[in-house]
C-alpha cells in the first residue's frame, strides 16, 4: 500500500523534472529534425499583388502539418532587425496576405515555420527580394532636424536626415523662417532639393531668436513639419578702433580711406601708410595686398615678384620678406595662424609671418593663380585660374586642424587634391564673405555678381536689376554692410540702391590718379574671430569614490566645414552636485580649461553629479554640452578582472592603472572570483581554479563542457552549465567536484546573490530565477518572440534589486559596465543613457567588476561566523515516539547552520517498497497507516538552498500495538 504524505506538487516536480525533460526534448530534437530534412532549403516567397498598405505573397514551400507558420518583416535602409508581422493570413493555396504595411517603404519577407515549441525549433526561408509599397498620401513624417546652430551674427545653419516615411518620391524640401519676436510675424521660405541635407541661411538680425521649419513634399503635397528655435550670435563688442578703413594700393603707395556709416568712402579722411623710397618701384605689376587685421600688418607683392611686411602704421617694412618666392602675383593672410598664402608662377607657397621658412601646399597648376583667399574658420583656401576649363578651386587644409604656418613648416602634402568647384574662364577674383558663410565672384560675361555656397554646389545671381553694370576684368573686390567695391585696375566702383528705380547702380570713384593695384578691407567682419557654434561632447566622466575624470570631445565640424578648420578652443566645465531628481545640492563649480580633459578631486562618495562643458574663443561662448550625469563609488578600490587573449589575466582600476596577474597557457572566456581565488573557464570549456597569492592553478576535472560560472561564496560552491549537449545547470564543490544537477535549461549566464540564496541565469529569450537548489523557478523577462533580439548576458542590480540582461554585463554601486563588439569596456550609470570607456582593448575576452562588498555576508555577521551546509544527523538521533496508529519520527534539530532555513528531506521505505517523499522544516513528522511493529528504513538529509549534509539512514519499527 503507497501512501503520499504532505507532498507538493513543486517537489515532485523538482525530482522528475530532470529525465523528464531531457527526454522530451530529446523526443522534440528528432521530430525537429525529421521536418528539416523533408523541407531541406525553404525557397523565399514572392511578390504576387501589391498595394500601398497591403501586399500578398506567392510561397510554394513545402507544406508540413502540425507547424505553425509566422511572417516577418525586414524594413530596408533601417537600423531595425527582422521583427514579426502579426497582421498575416496565410491562405491554403500558398498565398499570404499581409496587411496594415506603410506606404513606398522598403521591404524584405520570410516565412518562420515554427516546428516545436523546443529552443532553435524553428525553420526560416529564403529572404524575398527588396519589395516597395505603392505610394499614398503626403509625407506621414518630417525631417529629423540633426544639428541647428548660429555660426556667426547673420547665419544660421541647418542640416537634417529625410523623413523614414515620406510615402511617395520625394521632390523637394522647404524650409521656414520666422523670427521669433511678436513684431516680426514674416514668415519667409526657401525650397531646397529632394537630396538636400544642409542649408545656410544669411543677412539675418544679430541676437535674434529665429523659428526654423522643415517640412518634406511628395507629389500628393506637404507633410508634417520639423521645428526648432535657435537664437543667432551676438555681434561682437566693436570699438572706435574698429572704424571701417579701404587699403588700397596705388601706384608704389599704400593707402586708408575710411568709410563712413552709410558705407561711402570718405576721400578726405585718407592717408598714405606707405610709399616705397625708390619710385622706380611700382606696386601694381604684382596686383595685390592683404591685410592682417589683428597684427596691423598688411603683406604687399611689389614689381619684383617679392612679398614685403608692411606696418598699417608705416613706421617698419620688411622688403623681400620671403626670398625664395619668385614672381609673387596674389596674396592671402590666415590670420588664425599668424600666416600668408602666396600664389606665385605654378605654385602656393604657405610663409609664417615671423620668419622666411615657407613651404610648398602646391605646385603644378595649369597657370599663375590669380587670386588666392584662405578660410582658416572653415577650413580651406580659394585660387583662381584663368583659360578655358579652368576657374575657381577649393583646397581643404591641413586635416590634423593644423593651419598656416604649422601646416606649411611640417608638410607639403595636402589632405585631398584641389577641387574646381566652379568651371568658369570669367573670373579673376573670389571674396569670401565670412558672416553670412558665402562666396562672391563677378561673371564678367552676364555683368552680375555671383553668390555660391562655399563648396559652390549651389550658385547664383546676386542682383539682376543693375543699371549700367560695370563688373568687367574686376581684380579685386570688398563688401561691407552688402555694399561693393571693386577695382579693374584703372577704375574703381561702387554699387549703390536706388529706392525710385528699384534698381542698383554702379558708380565710379574718382579718388586718386589710377592705377588700383590691390584693395583689402580693414574690418573685424573681414577677419572675424570664430567662436564656437555648437557644444563639445562629453564622452567620458569616469567616477570614482572621490573624483572623476571628465574627457569631452571638441565641438563637431558644421556640415560645410572641412578637417583643417580652426578649433584651438578652450573650455569650461560646470560641475555640481544634485539629487538625482534634479535639486542642486552643492554650491556650482566652474574650471577653465585648454585640454580635452580634466580630473575633478574632493567629490563625495556615492553621490550624483552633473557635468556639462562649454567651448570658448576670444570671441565668446558657445553653448553648453548636455549634463552627463554621473554617481560617485560608494568604495574605493574597485578593481576590474580582465582576461585578454594569449592568456592573460590582469587587473585594472578604474582609473587604468594596470597590474598582470598570470599568463596562462590557454584563453579564459569567462571569469569569476571571490578573495584570492579567480574561477576561470578556457576556450575548451574546462574549469580551472587559480590562487593570486601561491599562483597556482588546478583543474576541476569533473566539470565538462562548461559554458558560464558563477561562485557562491556563502556556500562555497561553483555553478556552471552546459547550454550545448545536455542543457543542464550544475553546481560542484570545489574541494572533491562533486556536482549535482540543479534545473534543465539552455543557460548562457548565470548570476548569484548569496545572501538571498537565488540563482538567475540567461537563455537567449528568457531571464529565469531560482532558489540555488533550484526550487521554485520563475521566469522574469523574455523578449518578443522571433525577433532579431536576444539576451546574451545577465548581471544582478542589488542596490535596487533588479536583474539585466544585455552584452557582456556587469553592476556595482549604481553603474552598469559591458564590453561592446568592439571589444570596448564601458561603464555608464543605472539611471541614465550615459556611458564612459574605461578600455579600449581589442585583445579582451572578458572581465569580472570585483570589490570584497560585491560578496557580502549577512547583517551583522563575518565570514568566519556564518555557516550555510548542515552537517549529517546522527543515527542516534533518530527515533519514533507515539502509537502505532499515529507517531512521530523525531530528530535533533540541525544548530550548525547560523544562516537560513533548514529543511529535511525524508525518504520512508516499508515492505512493500512504498517510498514516501517529505520536505520538512520541522524536526519532527507525523506518520500515519501502517501496521503495528512494521520494518521501516528511513533516510533523512538535512538541506538549505546552499547545499545539503550526507544522508542517514537506519531501520526503524513502527510502535507495537
């Protein structure tokens, strides 16, 4: 007669579960495997009818029963994964109707067939062929504004992505301007086209708060708009100093003649700064000056072909500055470098303006330049060739940012070869008009100013309604306030409006006796300073107990700024304590800073901060980075395990020092440790055990096929799994490794938390939880079914008792750290989407975050103190006490554990081979319905969630009657 005896179904299942499952599963493997070798390779559906929300598929595969069939969905020119497709229907005929698509997207299908509900029971087709919804209706979407930013007082620059939905071939962009005071309700656009990505807007109001809007148009019309504010830079405090003065070069001298504040030459108040002692020497054979601003210098190329260094003030001139130039024909001053471009016979020469040490950007053009302008803000220098096929080219600088005289001292190689930008043989000058980001060049043929984009992709005519045009030969030109003026040599010009006609005119000057050799505007809108326009990047606040390291990248390139353009800014960063909801704590923290890092000290423990950075220039701010947030360690000396290829296993800290440990004789792919010793697995997926202190290591032999770890340390136990023959958690001792089944499962990771005796381990869809005897399994998270998203690892958060799962992953004191696929170690906090590198190794394989409070032992209680693995009850112990029809068997209580439950497992065997299974936190079970004086055997274990004692076992009567 069997007799169950206050069993519960959860203990049952823990002991059959093991050869049930694996024989289920086994069942399941060869079932799986019978329909994939009838269906061999499953062909790709195809296009059969096509709408613009809704399509059907054509799939003639092999039809099996009993699967389950799904549709995914692959959307082209995405970041997204394959994902499944619940609006499906599949029709006996082969045919699959798929529903609630998006308009003229790009798409790719497969069909999933679903054998068995077993891991990896599942059997894809081919993918389909790229397949576009028709188009319908307007853009769903707008552009997505990528950067909006003030470059400079008049500009403002946008650039931005298309829409992911447009539903329809794009034609064009259009972009609105609104101002954003009351007062200034105009609203002005531009189109711009379908494969346009950037635009800059010019001649706005300084200080001026602009609304920009992008919206995107199809053939059926508009869609939703993208907006975003944008202030545009102050001007600039300019002084009387700054008074607008013409340099212009005639005959051997050199003159100012001031401009006025209705931008007209004043004749009367202009001097002579120069005027060479041999009047034989004439200036205008070699046609151009240039001005250095800042200095008060201005470069001049005399009859000779030689450069010369001339004071604005004309007390001091350096003649010949450069002997080695010949033929000297046009000049350009860099004034962020301290530097002169000279464009002389084939070549450019780049000269420092303090010393003869020039050297050759280029060499071998088709002619002499006959101008030359640089834009060391944005990065590049101008020339002009003259003859057919030939006209304006653009050469970016240097690509370290280095420019001028740094660049020419240390090489002659350029980055990229010149470009023509603009195929025209009727120019002969360029002017770059630096505040409204712009080039201006005269079409001698058509009589018209020119304005382009500073790449010239996009160019047209500045002004068509001109009365007697006079752009003819013209070598040099200056604007001021959108006011020309311009020279042929022999006549000089100005260009004036005219409110009557509507029309603008151009008007001769008659100041002194020709020829006009050179012009150059003396004006800090001629030589601006740049100031930054858009903020640095934080990439890195790495925060110990009790500073951080902070190291943020310079403000990035606006979209038409090419490598060499000039970014020596300097920094400030803001620190301040906080909450973490966003109260202020502390007092605010301002450093100045020239590198692109700083170590911030005297930071309290475990507390938030937020840090943000701005650059500057002489010219001014630019505007904040966004807060990185970070949390200072709650303890010093956390130390990072890592183990690199060539089997090495070291230690980092946080802050990179590096100390080696071992070099083993194979890789170890994963890693655990606990005091000195560091559990390690090789690349064979064999266990080793080595000691930092004796460094030496062993193997645990009874450990075969070894996955992932993970160490108790209340129990002193190792867990493990083998996800790739038998499926199965295990845990061994590491004395005897002993092992003994725990659950059935494909785990990937395994995680511990000692303290509360629970095990947590990852399957590629599912985050589960045990008791670490494996009682009482819970699934936490899985993803969405068939998706491209699997968990690959898992880490445990027991500061808010959470457990993660992503790649590589571990927590300590409020920061998640991970090593990405570049094999990259980063740490970033738990509560934020901010991260910072802590390695970039490329030989990394894995590592282990370790400080002694990460194993812990329960309140109050040492290492020494607490004991978690009963001992074996004593025969002796053992007795029955009562009647027979109803007794009890007895036992002393277990007292050697100090730290969780005790349970005690029965087994009762009578005569008639009945076993009776009990878990018992009592020291006593009541036994009921056998007969009087009945043989028993009994067997009783003591057991916690940690481990469990040797089984005793004696023969027993049931009382007489």
């Amino acid at each position: 007669r069997s007799i169950l005896m206050n069993t519960t179904g959860q203990h049952l299942f823990h002991l059959y579960v093991r050869n049930c499952y694996q024989g289920c599963m086994a069942a399941l493997d060869v079932y799986y495997q019978g329909i994939k070798k009838k269906l061999r390779t499953v062909p790709a559906p195809t296009l059969h009818s096509l709408g613009h929300s809704s399509l059907t598929l054509s799939w003639n595969g092999y039809v099996p029963q009993n699967v389950t069939y799904k549709a995914q969905k692959l959307v082209l020119d995405s970041n997204s994964g394959w994902e499944l497709h619940g609006e499906a229907t599949f029709r006996p005929n082969g045919n699959i109707d798929l529903f609630n698509l998006r308009p003229y997207v790009a798409y790719k299908f497969r069909i999933l067939i679903v054998v068995t509900s077993g891991a990896g029971h599942v059997i894809g087709s081919q993918p389909s062929g790229k397949i576009t919804t028709r188009a319908h209706g307007v853009p769903s979407t707008g552009p997505r504004i990528i950067s909006l930013s003030s470059p400079t007082s008049q500009t403002i620059a946008v650039t931005w992505s298309p829409p992911p939905f447009p539903n329809g071939r794009l034609l064009y962009y259009r972009i609105y301007l609104q101002p954003g005071r009351l007062e200034d309700h105009n609203l002005t656009w531009i189109d711009l086209p379908w494969n346009a990505t950037s635009w800059v807007a010019g001649h706005l109001r300084a200080s001026q708060k602009y609304l920009v809007s992008i919206t995107a148009w199809n053939y059926e019309g508009e869609g939703p708009r993208s907006s975003r504010d944008v202030v545009t830079r102050s001007p600039g405090n300019w002084t009387t100093r700054d008074a607008p003065l013409l340099i212009l070069a005639s005959g051997n001298k050199i003159l100012t003649v001031a401009i006025n504040n209705s931008t007209q030459l004043e004749p009367q108040n202009s001097r002579i700064i120069y005027e060479h002692p041999d009047k034989t020497r004439i200036i205008y054979e070699t046609e151009d000056i240039s001005v250095h601003l800042r200095r008060r210098q201005i470069l001049a190329a005399d009859s000779t072909g030689s450069v010369s260094l001339i004071s604005l003030s004309g007390n001091s001139t350096a003649f010949n500055r450069y002997p080695e130039v010949k033929n000297a024909r046009a000049v350009s001053v860099d004034w962020m470098s301290d530097s002169v471009y000279v464009a002389s016979q084939d070549k450019i020469y780049n000269c420092p303006l303090a010393k003869d040490q020039c050297a050759i950007v280029l060499q071998g053009l088709a002619g002499a330049a006959t101008d030359v302008e640089v834009d060391p803000i944005n990065g590049y220098f101008y020339y002009v060739l003259n003859g057919e096929g030939q006209g304006l080219y653009r050469v970016p600088l240097e690509t370290t940012g280095q420019t001028g005289a740094q660049m020419a001292v240390q090489t002659s190689l350029l980055p990229a070869p010149p470009q023509l930008i603009i195929a025209t043989s009727d120019i002969s000058s360029v002017l770059i008009d630096f505040n409204n980001v712009r080039l201006y060049l005269v079409n001698s043929t058509a009589g018209t100013m020119m304005v382009a984009s500073l790449d010239g992709f996009r160019i047209e005519s500045l002004q068509e309604k001109i009365a007697s045009p006079s752009f003819d030969q013209v070598s040099s030109i200056v604007v001021l306030n959108q006011t020309f003026i311009w020279t042929d040599k022999q006549r000089l010009h100005m260009e004036e409006f005219e409110p009557q006609l509507q029309k603008y005119r151009h008007s001769e000057l008659m100041l002194f006796k020709p020829p006009y050799t050179g012009m150059s505007l003396f004006h800090p809108v001629a030589q601006p300073l740049p100031a930054p326009s858009t903020s640095p990047d934080i990439t890195d606040a790495v925060f110990s107990r009790d500073h951080a390291v902070v190291s943020w990248n310079p403000p990035p390139l606006l979209h038409y700024q090419g490598q060499g353009a000039w970014r020596d800014w300097t920094y400030q960063l803001q620190l301040v304590k906080s909450s973490g909801e966003g109260d202020i704590l502390d007092e605010l923290q301002q450093y100045d800073v020239s590198a692109l890092s700083l170590t911030l000290t005297n930071l309290t423990p475990d507390s938030v901060y937020k840090v943000k950075a701005r650059a500057r220039s002489e010219a001014g701010f630019g505007p904040w980075s966004e807060e990185f947030i970070g949390r200072t360690l709650k303890y010093d000396d956390v130390i990072i395990l890592m183990s690199r290829y060539g089997g090495k296993i070291l230690e980092k800290n946080i802050d990179g020092t590096e100390i080696s440990l071992a070099e083993l004789d194979l890789d170890a792919t994963k890693i655990d440790w606990h005091g000195d010793m560091i559990l390690w697995l090789s690349d064979s997926e064999v266990l080793f055990m080595y000691n930092r202190t004796t460094q030496q290591s062993h193997e645990l032999t009874e450990v075969h096929a070894a996955s992932c770890l993970a160490y108790d340390w209340l129990g002193h136990k190792v867990y493990w799994s083998n996800d790739k023959t038998v499926s199965t958690i295990h845990r061994s001792n590491l004395e005897d490794g002993r092992h003994d089944f725990i659950c059935q499962t494909k785990a990937i990771d395994i995680a511990i938390d000692a303290v509360s005796g629970r095990l947590y381990w990852a399957t590629e869809l599912s985050i589960e939880t045990s008791y670490l005897n494996g009682n009482e399994r819970l699934e936490m998270f899985s993803p969405q079914i068939f998706s491209d998203r699997k968990i690959v690892s898992l880490t445990l958060d027991l500061d808010s008792g959470k457990a993660s799962g992503i790649s590589s992953l571990q927590h300590f004191s409020h920061n998640f750290y991970w090593q990405t696929e570049q094999n990259t170690l980063t740490s970033g906090s738990s509560y934020n989407n901010f991260s910072s590198v802590i390695s970039s190794d490329e030989d990394l394989l894995c590592f282990k975050v370790t400080h002694p409070v990460m194993h812990s032992f329960p309140s109050n209680m040492s290492a020494s103190k607490v004991k978690v693995i009963p001992a074996s009850i004593e025969s002796s112990d053992l007795r029955i006490e009562g009647v027979w029809s109803k007794f009890n068997l007895t036992w002393l209580p277990q007292t050697e554990v100090t730290y969780g439950v005790v349970f005690y497992k029965l087994f009762i065997e009578a005569l008639n081979n009945s076993k009776h299974v009990v878990n018992n936190k009592d020291h006593f079970f009541e036994v009921s319905g056998f007969l009087p004086y009945t043989q028993l055997v009994v067997s009783i274990q003591p057991l916690t969630y940690w481990g469990y004692a040797e089984a005793t076992t004696i023969s027993l009567r049931t009382p007489t009657s």
